[in-house]
C-alpha cells in the first residue's frame, strides 16, 4: 500500500506517540514546526487513513482517538 507524503508525515506522528492521539494533538505537532496545516485537511487525510485500513478511531468523552492498525514496516 502506498501512502502520500501528507499521509506519510501524519503517520510520522501517530507512529511516533506513546499513546492514541486526538485530531488537536495531531494538529499541534504539526503546526510546531511554523507551517499552517487546517483541521479540516488533517481530518480528510485521516479519513483517508482510515479507508486503507492503516488507523482506527474511537471516541471517548466526546473526543476523537486515532491509534495504528499497521506499522511503518508493514507500508513498505
């Protein structure tokens, strides 16, 4: 399976976490680095995400957890 370059980075970090992360946290790695990436792109891509089966989410209290299905080694 391929994934894009904006996939990839997302990936990065969801790999990269000691725990699920949530759409903010995600947003906040990545906006760390001085680029703007919106909400709603971030969300597309994990969408996306979520369609090639490489990330699944749950809810808990009213917010959205993303954790890994596949590892990186499992993408190459």
């Amino acid at each position: 399976m391929r994934l894009t370059d904006c996939e990839r980075i997302i990936m990065n970090i969801i790999w990269a976490a000691d725990h699920d992360l949530a759409l903010y946290e995600i947003v906040e790695v990545l906006n760390a680095d001085g680029r703007y990436w919106r909400e709603t792109a971030i969300s597309a891509f994990l969408r996306r995400l979520r369609a090639k089966e490489v990330i699944t989410r749950y809810r808990k209290k009213g917010v959205t957890f993303y954790r890994p299905i596949k590892e990186n080694e499992d993408l190459k």
